[in-house]
C-alpha cells in the first residue's frame, strides 16, 4: 500500500470517528432580519427543538439580526439583549450629557447579513452551508398533509416520482420561488432555480414607515429615528406583532399605539395628529 494511500485511509478513519462522536446536529437560520437556531439528536431525528426569544408581548422563534460590540470591536450581545443593551446605553448617554467624562463607545449594527454576502469567514471541518429551498424541500417531506394531523400520510406520500413542486421562501429580506421534481429514484431535483427580490418583510415594514412620511412628513421619522430611537423600535416592534397576527380572514381594525416621543415630535412639526391627517391630500 503507498503512503498516500494509507494517508487517506488514515483521514477517512479519523473523519468516521469525528462523525460517530458527534451526537447532535445544530441548524442556523441567519436572515436578514431575524435569526434562529434549531437542534436535533442522531439518534432522533425528526424530534426538533427550538429557542424561543421573547421581548415584550413578542414572543418568537427567531431574534432580530442585531449585534452589539464594545469599544474594542469585540461582542457583546445579540438579539434582543443587543438591542435592550444599546437602548440602555443610549438612555445613560443622555443623562450623563451634561458630564464631562467620556464614555466608552459601542457599535450596533441590525439587519446586515446583505452586507456579508460576499466575505462572511466562516470556517471549520463540522460546517455544512445548505441552501433554504433545498432545507425546507427535504424538511416537507416528513410533514403530513393534513393540519389536524388526523392521518399518517406525509408530504412525500402524496408527491409521486415525476411530479412537481413549488418552494416559496418568504424571508425577511427576500422572496425566493423555486420548483422541484421527485425523480424515478425518488431523490429530488431542483428543475426551476430559486428567483425572486427584495419583496421579504422588511419591504412592509418600508411601506409602513413611508405611509407615516406620507402622512406626518418625512422630518417627523427623521427626528424619531435620531432623537427617540427608543421609541421607534418599539413603534417597530408592535408593528412586527401586529403584522405577524393579522390573517386572511382579518376583519377587524388593526390599532398600533403611537410612543409618547412621536406624539411629541408629531404636535412640534405638525401641531397634533387631526391637524396632521386633515392635511394629507384626497
């Protein structure tokens, strides 16, 4: 046997005693606008756990895509915790304006995964990057097709060799249609690539944020954002807690509450909300 044999013998030995020792499998879900992480044991499978991340009266599977650093580029928080971290020092800023000390600086950024598309860095022998449409295809095949739950049929019992499906992944950033083929074999095959744009979320959340400019001026989200960026997040938040209740059969008004800072910004740039709304053009 020459070497370079028994080398590569020798690497798939030791890769095959990698994988045994290995007793769960972790799936990152890092979107655009929020992130989750998912976790199952080899031994079983199909029984998945999750995190919820709560904030408020919103409770979720995912955390918002935001981190915090210290003045020294290094972690601190992610999620919530970021954003509470920095709004509490936002809050400590403003009441220490009047100090001559310096604080130490903090860096938050939210919603950049865009800006990582091309250089992210992620390394290791344990990493393994799938592509969603291809996740949640495999993942549906396990599904019954029923909501109750009253019968065993799964997903791909009803899908047979040679038929056709489309996955629609509706993200935060994006929306991406692709088809695919169960094959003779019974693998499946992608037959449409994914395609789609920038129609996710976070395009109704633009839409909401224009509506306000279109009715209380752009100066008045301006001055939101900048000078009571607490209550714009949270003028954000229960939105996204409304936005996530609302179903086709909705028939009710959807009432969102408008933080003290904007009522305030609003009566300074446009005297009162009636005097705003009876401005806005018919």
């Amino acid at each position: 046997m020459s070497e370079k044999k028994a080398s590569k013998n020798k690497n798939e030995e030791d890769k095959d005693t990698l994988d045994a020792a290995k007793l769960f499998v972790a799936a990152i879900d890092f979107g655009t606008t929020y992130s989750g992480y998912a976790f199952s044991t080899k031994s079983q499978p199909n029984s998945i756990y999750t995190c919820d991340w709560r904030r408020s009266s919103l409770l979720s599977n995912k955390a918002p895509t935001s981190v915090l650093l210290n003045h020294k580029k290094e972690f601190l928080a992610f999620g919530y915790d970021a954003e509470t971290k920095y709004m509490s020092y936002l809050e400590n800023e403003s009441d220490d304006e009047d100090s001559e000390e310096e604080k130490e600086a903090v860096y938050y950024f939210r919603r950049f995964k865009m800006a990582l598309h091309n250089q992210a860095g992620i390394k290791g022998n344990q990493l393994t990057i799938a592509l969603e449409p291809e996740a949640a295809s495999i993942y549906c095949q396990e599904l019954r097709t029923d909501r109750e739950n009253k019968t065993n049929i799964t997903f791909s019992e009803t899908i047979k060799k040679g038929m056709k499906y489309v996955v629609v992944d509706l993200g935060g950033g994006t929306a991406d249609i692709t088809v695919h083929e169960r094959q003779p074999d019974g693998l499946l095959e992608e037959v449409v690539p994914p395609s789609g744009g920038a129609w996710g979320g976070t395009a109704i959340d633009d839409a909401y944020l224009r509506f306000l400019e279109k009715v209380f001026g752009e100066k008045v989200v301006q001055d939101l954002k900048l000078k009571e960026l607490v209550d714009y997040t949270e003028l954000i938040h229960e939105f996204e807690v409304k936005k996530r209740s609302i179903k086709t059969d909705t028939t009710t008004d959807i009432v969102i509450t408008m933080p003290v800072g904007l009522m305030n910004i609003i009566k300074k740039h446009c005297g009162g909300i009636d005097a705003a709304i009876k401005k806005i053009p018919t």
